[in-house]
C-alpha cells in the first residue's frame, strides 16, 4: 500500500509538544514506509484561525528541521492545502449526502438548540446534543426552504440501530453503537463552511491519505468519521490514535506543568535535535539502551509496533538531560554561532542587541570551552560568563572565606594570591596551572582549596563558577591581578 499520511493542525495557537509528537510520529512513519507527509490547514474555524499561527507552524518546522512533502507552501498533486480554499468541494460533497439521504436541511436556530439544552439540563435528561426534529422534514420540502434562503445547517443523517466498528492499530477493535454517537452533527454550517467532521473526511479522502495517526482525544470523533465514509461510499484509512502526553501528576500537559509551546522551549535555548529526539520517544520505544537517536535513526527505526498503549509521561528532567547531550555534542564553532544571538540579546557585549567586537567575540568563543560541560540551556550561557567581559560585583567579604577559615586568614590568602595571580593566569594549560598552584600552596604552608577559594571569588564574583585557570587565561595577567588587588581592597577595607 503507498502509504500517505499526514498532520493537520488548526491554527488556533502556537505549536506545542503534543501537535509536535503528531506530525513526528506521521513524518516518521512516512519515511519508514516511503511514503509521502502531508501538511494540511484546518482553517475551518474562522473566528479562532489566526495567520501569526499558521506562521508560527512554518518557523517552528523549519527550526526542527522536519519537512512535509506536500503543502500549502511547497504544493503538490493535492492542493489546495488549506481549508479555507477548498469551501466550494465540501459543499460538493455535502450535497451529494444531501442527494443520497445521508444528509438534511436543519432550520433551527442556535436559540431553539440551547433552549433545548437548557430544557434538558433542568430535566437533569442524560441526552445530548441535537434532538433530530428537522431529521424529519420532508426532504423536497426542506430544499424548497433552503432554496428560497432560509438560514440552514447540512447535518448527517446517523444511521440509528446499528453499530460501527472500525480498527485502531494501537487499540485494536472499537465498536460504537450509532445511537451513542454525537447526534447528527452539522457537516454544513449556516455561512456555507464545512465542520471540521466534513472538512477531514473529505479531503482525507480526495488526498488519498492511507493512515490516520492522531492525538487520542480524537477517537471519540472517529466513529462519526467512519459512519461518513460509509455514507460517502468510501473506504475508511487505517487510524492509530497515539497515546496521551501527560504531566508527572498524571494529567493531561498542559502550561501547568511548564512550557508547552515549542516557542518557549526555542528561546531558553532547547536544541531542536534534542527536542524532536526527546519527543520521538513520548510513547514509543525504538531500541533497548540507545537514547540517542538522529531524526535518520528514528525513521529507520520507527513503526506503529513500537508506539506504547500508556500514556507518555513528559520529564521536563530528561528533556534537560537530552539539551545537555546535544549541546555536547556541538563543536566549538557550532556551540559558538548558537550561543551568540543569546548573548547579544542578553547585552553581554554591551547595550542589548550589540553585536560584539572582534575582541569580545574572541574572549566569547575561548569562554564557552569553559562551561559546556555544564550547559543544559544555551540561554544561560550569557549569565555564566559575564565576569569575563566586565567586572564582576563582588559579593560580602563573608563570601571569600573558606570553610573552617576567618576574615584575617582569607586576607592572608588573598596577599599570597596577589603574588602568584600573574605567573598563574600565563600557565599555558590546566595540568601545568594546577601544578603550579600547588607548589605554591604548599611552599607558603596554606590547603590548596584555601588559596583558591577567594581567587575564585575575586576573579569570577562567585564561589560556584566555571573553571578558575581557564578563566585567568582568558582575562590575562593584568586585569586578574587587578581583580585579585579589588577584592582585597574591599575586604581588607570591608567595602
Ligand atoms: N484539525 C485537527 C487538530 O487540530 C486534526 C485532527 C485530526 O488529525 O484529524 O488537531
């Protein structure tokens, strides 16, 4: 079977994990099976489709790097891909229910159907939904009035007394008995624009797309959908509705649990590699031991076999892990070009948005060495190496001392400090520094952890920082030996 799938989102909102597991999972799946991933619009929604949306879906994949082969901007044999251009087929299609008796005119208005609602909530009645009185209006009648202008609905025509079955790949059998489904739900609205029940179907259909893989809160939804392709005379695609996302407290995620839309992830500095990689694996498993997967690795590996019937739970932990991983994984250059719009934004190099000097972008590039290992978002890079392009404010004299030591030693420590700061900071490499450090500690009698502790604290303003010989070189033997002349002023003066 060519095998055509695709994701279809409404643009209502920004893009967020769950929208980004769907078209994964599709995308994936395509590729697995050398098939074809179709973007489609669902812009049936006219009051809540907003166009900053449907930019927000194209920035938000070109950032991650997944493509569809067919879609509203690249095209293709299908097209239209947006909903909102195909208004005139639903119609088409519509009508052909209408002609068949699989569909009718409704003429209520939205006051008679909340009145009923209403009337229904106080009764406490456990029916829902529209009460079918226009179901029996006699067809030519009902075109008649349709004819002449008078406001109406298109609605399906549930066939009653039966059941529908139809098969889930990831949950097997499901039967639905026809009565239980949403009584005849608008197809048609009044101003001539499809639901969104019509809408999918039909162009699922015409853009011959062969499997349906989506969220789970659309099952309740399927049933109808496959009572319509009966009706159309059509044969139904193959449906996976893929597990929930939840929060760690077992609910459905939402911006209670943190970040949800891939913008805010995008701007504290996730990596698109270690997101896609982390959601690839939001309900299914690929191979025992590996946790590192390229988007290549996935499509080789996926398929609806492997996708779990339990909920995913999403770890904003091992998310943070996965950033740290692929962060690791970049080379100097290409952690260099991804950190720098945070620093400029930041204003590490100045005002906010300053670009930096040849000299700042220098110091910027030999910085960054220094606090990969660590890094888990490229948005705290500005942060960690500030003290390096200005001068850290020092904190109390308390800081400087170290465990078990007093004001009066810490001075001390700092006066040896100040001797053996400039040889320190021209010691060409780590090993050679460290040696350094300790003969020096151990000549003028004091714990090497003693000497370096308020040296971190001048150089760096901090006691918990990036490392400290690495730091010195950066800076030079001049300015880390005025660093270390500052701090003792200050707290041999307690400034
Ligand atoms: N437009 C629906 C959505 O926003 C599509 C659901 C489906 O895949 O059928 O998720």
């Amino acid at each position: 079977m060519k095998v055509r799938d695709r994701y279809a989102p409404s643009p209502t909102g920004l893009q967020h994990i769950g929208g980004i597991r769907t078209a994964l999972f599709n995308y994936l799946f395509a590729r697995s099976q050398n098939g074809k991933f179709v973007l489609r619009l669902e812009d049936t929604d006219r009051t809540r489709s907003e166009d900053c949306y449907v930019q927000n879906l194209y920035d938000t994949f070109e950032w991650l790097g997944v493509k569809w082969d067919e879609g509203p901007d690249n095209g293709g044999a299908f097209g239209p891909y947006v909903q909102s251009e195909r208004s005139a087929l639903y119609q088409k299609y519509a009508r052909e229910l209408l002609e068949n008796g699989h569909a009718y005119y409704c003429f209520c208005s939205a006051e008679r159907i909340e009145k009923v609602r209403q009337e229904r909530e106080a009764a406490h009645s456990s029916e829902t939904g529209y009460d079918r009185v226009c179901r029996n209006i006699d067809p030519k009648e009902a075109a008649k009035r349709a004819d002449s202008g008078e406001a109406c609905t298109v609605r399906l025509k549930i066939p009653l007394g039966e059941t529908t079955h139809f098969h889930d790949h990831l949950l097997g059998g499901i039967e639905w008995k026809n009565d239980d489904v949403n009584p005849d739900p608008v197809l048609l609205k009044t101003d001539g624009f499809p639901t969104y029940h019509l809408a999918n179907v039909v162009d699922d259909h015409l853009m011959e797309i062969s499997h349906v893989l989506r969220a789970q809160e659309w099952l309740s939804s399927t049933p109808l959908h496959v009572i319509m392709y009966r009706c159309f005379g059509w044969t139904p695609p193959e449906y996976c509705h893929l597990p929930m996302v939840m929060g760690q407290d077992g609910k459905k995620l939402s911006k209670r649990h943190g970040a949800t839309s891939i913008d805010e992830f995008r701007k504290q500095g996730y990596l698109p590699d270690a997101l896609l990689n982390y959601i690839a694996l939001l309900g299914a498993s690929y191979e025992e031991g590996k946790e590192i997967y390229t988007l290549d690795e996935l499509a080789q590996r996926f398929s609806l076999e492997k996708l779990n019937k339990a909920p995913a739970v999403f770890d904003y932990k091992k998310l943070e892990w996965y950033n740290g991983q692929y962060i690791r994984m970049k080379s100097g250059e290409e952690l260099s070009a991804l950190c720098l719009p945070y620093a400029v934004g930041a204003g590490l190099f100045g005002e906010k948005g300053k670009e930096p000097s040849p000299q700042q972008r220098a110091v910027f590039t030999a910085a960054l060495p220094l606090v990969k290992e660590r890094l888990v978002f490229l948005g705290e890079v500005p942060e960690k190496i500030a003290y390096l392009f200005s001068e850290p404010e020092l904190p109390p004299a308390d800081e400087f001392i170290p465990k078990k030591s007093d004001l009066a030693s810490t001075i001390e420590l700092l006066r040896h400090g100040l001797e053996i700061i400039k040889p320190l900071a021209q010691v060409p490499n780590d090993e050679d520094a460290e040696n350094f450090i300790k003969a020096e500690a151990e000549k003028r009698g004091v714990k090497l952890g003693d000497l370096m502790m308020p040296l971190r604290v001048a150089i760096t303003g901090s006691r918990v920082s990036p490392p400290l010989f690495g730091s010195l070189r950066i800076l030079g033997a001049e300015l880390s030996l005025a660093r270390v002349q500052r701090a003792l002023e200050k707290i041999t003066f307690r400034l």
